[in-house]
C-alpha cells in the first residue's frame, strides 16, 4: 500500500536535518517533491512523500524520537491511506 505523506516546508526541513543522512528515514525523506497547490493549512505550499507503508511506519517512528512536531502529519496520512 502507499502512503502520501504532506507536511509544511518548515517540518520537513526541520526533520531532515534532525536525521542522519546515511539513515533510512533521510533518503525517504530526500525522495520527496514540492507542491504548489498543496494543502491550504500550509499557505499553498507542502511537501509531498509518496512511500510505502512501512516506509511511512519508519518515518513515524523516527518523527516521534527526532522531531515529533512531523509525527502527526506521517500519522494522519498511514490513517488516511488504510481508510481507502
């Protein structure tokens, strides 16, 4: 199953640089594309990451000990890709 994560440009980059760029967690996270039109909570602009499940289960684990701000983007999104 894939998961389509979106959070803000500020969580992101936050939580990138938060990881380790030999982890797991940074080269998903590096995989990630701008959007323009993206959610208007985040004025327009976010950042999306399309990744498998337990691509998105990494992240969400990492999120919590790294940057927990980013946690309930990547949570959001598993609920919302286990839903359809």
């Amino acid at each position: 199953m894939k998961v389509l994560i979106e959070m803000s440009p500020e969580q992101y980059e936050l939580f990138v640089a938060e990881c380790d760029i030999k982890s797991p967690e940074y080269s998903i996270l590096k995989n990630a594309i701008v959007l323009r039109d993206g959610d208007p909570a985040y004025g327009g602009r976010a950042i999306s990451i399309l990744c498998d499940k337990d691509e998105a289960t990494q992240l969400l684990q990492a999120a919590k000990r790294l940057y927990p701000d980013a946690a309930a983007s990547i949570a959001k999104a598993i609920d919302q890709a286990g839903q359809s």
